[in-house]
C-alpha cells in the first residue's frame, strides 16, 4: 500500500465505530458488529502484547498523553522475563522472582490490560478481534515477539517432539520443564544444547545458558558432559569473553561442536542426528530457529508472501503494511530496521520511540528524531558477568538504525552480575511500574 | 508608562524570556536523548536495585561533568558509561544532564544498618563530607547529591576514588580508609532520607 506518511491530520479524524454489546462474557460472537467489547469513547492504541516492547509502549504512551485510552491485549496473566530466565536454569533463582504483574500498569496509569487472544485483524476498520470480542482502534502497536520454527528439523514437529526437546527461549512453563529436567537428572548424565541460526532472539543468551547449565553441572551432577550443536560457524556474541570462562572453569564439562545443524530428533528414543554425528543425550535443550510470532503471520502484517520478519519504518516503527499498525521487539525484520540485536533492551527502546510517535501523530504533531540503546548482560556463572553495550542513531539517508558507540566489557567481573540483577529490576520498573 | 519605560521593560523581558526559552529546549532535548538511560537507571532517573547510581535530580553541573569525563575515558572503571557516553557529543551529554536534574529526587529504600550509620556519621563530620556536599548530602555545585542515594553504588564509587580509579584533590582523603568504613559511610549517606 502506498505510505502517505506525513499525512496525520487526514487521520486523526477515524471513525469512531457504534458501540455495540458490552461487558468481558466468555462467550463472545466475535465475528458479528456486536461482539465489540470495551467500546472506545476516545483517541485509543490498543498494544498488542505485554513483552518487552508493549508493556513499554503501554506505559511511555500514558506517560506522553494520559488522556489516551491504552488497552494491552496479552495472553498471559504476568510478565515472565525472558532475559534473567537463565539463571532459574542454572538453579539460583525461582520463577517467581522473574515474574511482574501487569497491576502497576493498571493501577499506576490507568491502562486497561485484556487477557484474550488476538485472532484476526481489520485494519481498515480499525478493529483487533480476540478470542474476547472486537476492540477498536485509532492505531495498534503489535509486539508479539518470537515463533520456533520446529518444522525445519525433521521429527521436532509434534507435541511429544516438543515436551521431550523444550527450547525454553519463551520464558515460563518451557523454563520450569527444563530445570525439572536437569534437576532430575542423575550425576554423570550427558546434556545437549543446540544453537539456533542466526537471526534469532538474544544472540548471548544460548551462550549464557551453556555457561550456567556448566556451572549447575559442577556443583551438582559431578562427571556429567555438556555438548553443545551450534549451527553457527562460532559463538555469535561476546565469544572471547565466553570462550575464556569456558576455558577457565568447565574445560572438563562443555564440549563446543560449531557449524553443525540439527538434522533430526526421535522423541521416542531421545535420538539426535546432526550433521557431524548422533548421539541420545539425558536431557536435551533444542533451541530451535526463529521467525516472527505467529501472529504477526495469522494478522497479515508480513510485506511480502516469504518473509518471515515484519518490516517497520525504525524512525517511528510504522509497519510497512498498514499505516495505522506499529510494530517493535524481536518480531521486527532487521533488514528494515537496521543492525540493532533482538534484545530486551532494544525492544524497550523501540518501545519508547513508537510511543512517543504515536501519541504525537494522535495529538497532530511531527514525530521526534529517535534514540535507542542497548545494554546485554551475561552471567558465566552465579557470581560474575560480563556486558555488550552500544547506542544507535537514525541515519536518514539510509533510514536504518546504525551504531554510533559500542563495545563488550573488558574481562568478567562480580560486580557486572551485581550490575545484571540490578538492570533487571530497573527495566522491569521502565516497563512495568 | 512611558515609551522609554515600556522599551526597558521589554528588553528585560526579553533577556529573561530567551534564556528560559533555551533551557526548557535543553532540557526536551535531554529528555528525548535520555529516554534509553531509564533502561539502566530507571523511569525519570528513580533507579531500584543498589549498585547502578539514582539521576533523577542529581545535580546537573556534577552530571554533566561526569558523563564528559566518562566519554573521554576519564573515568574507566565505570565500564559500561564509558561505552555508552561516547554516543552523544558533550552538548547531547550537557543535555541529558540538564533533564535529569530536572526531575525530582527520590530517596533510596536500601535497607541500612543503623550502628554503620553512626559510624558513618561520625567519620564523614570528622571528615569534612558534609562541608562540600551539604548538611543532608543534598549536594552543592559540581559536588553531587549523596544523601539517598543508593548504598550499593556509594560503596562502589568511593573504592574508586580510594584507589585513583577516579582522580578528585577533594575525595583523596579517602586513601586511608578500609572497606568496612567505606561501608559505614555508604550506609550514613544511602539512609539519609
């Protein structure tokens, strides 16, 4: 479709749909005009997840207009980090301290949060239809994160596939099952992990989990074995730094296969074939390769038929698709966009300029010059870490994002762990509080 | 009025007005360049944890100075700021600093342990702390805002200084001290509410 992006006036006048049934029934027809619930009354963004993007999104638009009506569409009933959800893997936090509930975005803002489903989009109309009922809006922000796509390794694909090789890069129950998994485990047992292709969310964070699943290993499960499948020809982010942990602490633990791609997966005997060799491993981590959220597929936000990342303008994270639909967080096509990694951080960031675009085109207004940032911890084990840190510009002749500085910390550090707890809590409170 | 009297009067204004004018527009700036801070530091500066430093209504002549002197490698032990100040040119960094001083302080809730807090009293009188960043550590000039602030990163800070990490005439005196009495002032300073 063609972009008029300059044209926000025209816009601001949409057309405010009649409203119908109300109330939150469980039984809603959703595809008739009365299954509109929670009919709008004035300029609204519906956000559509409540991840690392939305809830930022959800908040920062409250914080540049309160007159706005926020309502964030979200699956779950809490916030469960993904970032810091390693360490529950490694056996030194419980999920109820990466758990935040949406109530500080309720209570401390105003934001009504729908715990429903989205099912199909009318952006036309301006209308998200959910497994509650149609809600309508002025512009919608989608930020509905990641997908596996277990269908690019052969017998992964089933439900058995699935409880049997938990990939656990979604925070929450598939967390829990692989912690189980390695706690049940007898000493002298052998783990796998395989690394995804790039691109895929939190280039660390495969390399923090083998890091701290060596570490639960040495303390817990003497002699066991930790073989690692990376389907990258190395380890894709802080690799020396990495490499010298492994090297120092679990020489005797990790074995590093890279540039080997997961073939196949039996989950009756536990088999898995890669392209160096087989092995039935005790417990094992598939992480398989990403795309965008399903959804992103089902509400018809892909540009063209094969892609498998949304595509956004990065100066406001309008979506090439529809010029009332935004979209931000790991979900986003980096060709787009530009190099920024899909992490929590940035997704925050993008957040933040997609908020403020918003509620300004809302208010009539030319959108700011974006900023956005980055800052990745990594434990090596409970007690030291290490970081990637960098701050990106948007360049507009190319109108992609660039880095403007950026480095990794110099060695591991205590203090770096101490600085990753306490980075947690504060961009939970940025997104959450 | 008279025309005379009525022309003064608008050129008074008018040297009042555009000053002002400039600074709301430093401070816009600052915010929109300093939204990302808040990913580390917390929305509005208010930071929770311990070790990452509170902002929000620090002083901006302190800050402004630090995130320079950050960029220009001065101070390398604080590792991550010296990678992120290097983003900005000075004037984005003065920027930043002016919004954030803008903002209103909040007191740390870090928990403090009360004889630690005697102690710290005690030494930071004998010392002369309270001479350059105030009765209530409520800081004067360059001389940033200690009183809550967080104890974790007081504690962090003050090593630093110990031992030359950072360079200050003023904070040398700190070379003689343990880390037991470091963490004595950490708390006297971070229980200040």
């Amino acid at each position: 479709m063609s972009i008029s992006r300059r044209n926000f006036i025209k816009y601001t006048s949409a057309a405010a749909i009649g409203a119908g049934v109300l109330g939150c029934h469980h039984e809603i027809n959703v595809s008739s005009s009365t299954g509109i619930i929670m009919p709008k009354s004035s300029k609204r963004i519906v956000i559509l997840g409540g991840g690392w993007g939305g809830a930022t999104a959800a908040k920062y638009l409250k914080l540049e207009d309160p007159s706005l009506d926020v309502v964030l569409v979200e699956r779950q009933d809490s916030f469960i980090s993904c970032p810091v959800s390693n360490w529950v893997i490694g056996g030194f936090r419980k999920m109820s301290d990466i758990t935040v509930s949406y109530e500080g975005l309720i209570k401390n803002y105003g934001i009504k949060v729908l715990h429903a489903e989205a099912k199909e989009l009318d952006a036309e109309n301006g209308q998200l239809k959910t497994d509650k009922g149609i809600v309508e809006f002025d512009l919608l922000l989608a930020s509905p994160g990641i997908s596996y796509k277990y269908d690019t390794v052969e017998g992964l694909n089933t439900p058995d596939a699935i409880d049997r090789f938990p990939a656990a890069f979604k925070a929450g129950a598939e967390t829990v099952k692989l912690a189980e998994r390695l706690a049940a485990m007898k000493p002298g047992g052998s783990v796998l992990l395989t690394v995804p292709p790039t691109p895929y969310r939190c280039p660390p964070g495969p390399y923090e989990r083998i890091s701290l699943i060596a570490d639960y290993l040495k303390k817990n499960k003497p002699g066991s074995k930790l073989i690692v499948f990376d389907s990258n020809d190395g380890i894709v982010s802080k690799g020396p730094l990495f490499k010298k942990a492994w090297n120092d602490y679990y020489s005797d633990i990790i074995e590093y296969v890279p540039d080997n791609y997961l073939v196949s997966v039996d989950a009756g005997t536990g088999r898995v074939v890669s392209e160096k060799g087989e092995i039935t491993p005790d417990v094992v981590n598939v992480i398989p390769a990403m795309k965008a959220n399903q959804t992103a597929f089902d509400l018809g936000l892909m540009d063209k038929d094969d892609d498998e990342w949304v595509r956004a303008y990065p100066d406001t994270f309008m979506s090439y698709k529809y010029e009332n639909v935004y979209v931000v967080g790991d979900s986003t096509h980096n060709g787009a966009v530009g190099g920024v990694p899909k992490s929590g951080y940035v997704a925050n960031s993008m957040g933040k300029v997609a908020a403020s675009a918003m509620a300004r085109r809302l208010n009539g207004k030319e959108p700011l010059e974006p900023t956005y940032a980055n800052t990745c911890y990594s434990l090596v084990n409970e007690q030291e870490g290490i970081f990637v840190s960098a701050v990106y510009r948007y360049d507009k002749n190319i109108k992609r994002i660039m880095s403007v500085s950026g480095g990794v910390s110099p060695e591991r550090k205590a203090l770096f762990a101490k600085h990753a707890q306490n980075w947690a809590e504060s961009i939970w409170s940025d997104m959450l509080l | 009025m008279s025309i005379k009297k009525l022309l003064i009067t608008m050129a008074v204004a008018a040297v009042l007005i555009v000053p002002a004018a400039g600074f709301s527009d430093t401070i816009a700036e600052g915010e929109r360049l300093g939204k990302t801070c808040a990913g580390c530091h917390g929305t509005a500066g208010n930071t929770p944890g311990t070790y990452i430093g509170k902002i929000g209504g620090q002083n901006s002549a302190y800050m402004s100075k630090v995130l320079k002197e950050f960029s220009a490698d001065k101070r390398p032990a604080s590792v991550e700021m010296s990678i992120v100040a290097k983003g900005y040119s000075d004037i984005q960094l003065e920027s930043v600093a002016a919004y954030y001083a803008s903002l209103k302080w909040v007191n740390s809730d870090n928990p403090v342990d009360s004889k630690k807090i005697l102690a710290g009293k005690a030494m930071a009188s004998d010392n002369g702390c309270l001479d350059c960043h105030g009765i209530k550590g409520e800081g004067i000039g360059e001389f940033p805002r200690i009183g809550g602030q967080n104890k974790g990163y007081l504690y962090e800070v003050m090593k630093r200084y110990r031992s030359g990490d950072i360079s200050s005439d003023e904070m040398s005196m700190l070379s003689d001290f343990s880390d037991d009495q470091l963490d004595q002032l950490a708390n006297f300073f971070s229980g200040i509410r």
